[in-house]
C-alpha cells in the first residue's frame, strides 16, 4: 500500500526526521500537539499517529518516523529552493 502525504505532512516528518519536533499536549481526542523547530509554531500531528508514519518512544517528548515513514522521506527528497 502506497503511503500518501499532503505538502503540510512532508513538513511535519521532515522536521521528525531532523529531530525538530517535540511533543507539547494533547487537544481533544482527535489532535495532539507539538512544536516545530525553535519558531515555536505548534502543528496539530496526531493523523500522523494514528496512520502509523510517526510514534513516541516511551519516556520521549520527541516522536520518531516508522519505517514506512523513513522509507517515503528516502524516495521524495526535499525540493531545492
């Protein structure tokens, strides 16, 4: 099954993968939030979660990329500007 992101995802988990993302609180029972980098901005990233591309090691405040995740990153590199 092929993973599918929007441009707002491909953000979120290149910023895991740069371990630029810290988990903050959780809103409801639909959305988690997090901070993105040290702009501060919080994402709401818990689609992610519960679609298995990103998860939180026990103890972390920092979530991790799944394989499926690493493996979608790998094959759409991050576009020049």
């Amino acid at each position: 099954m092929a993973v599918r992101v929007t441009s707002e995802e491909a953000v979120i988990l290149r910023a895991v993968a740069a371990r630029q993302v810290e988990y903050r609180w959780r809103r409801g029972p639909y959305s988690d939030r997090y901070t993105l980098g040290a702009e501060n901005v919080t994402v709401a990233a818990r689609p992610l979660a519960r679609r298995g591309l990103i998860w939180h090691p026990p103890g972390s405040s920092r979530p991790e990329l799944s394989p499926a995740a690493a493996a979608w990153l790998a094959a759409h590199p991050e576009p020049a500007p």
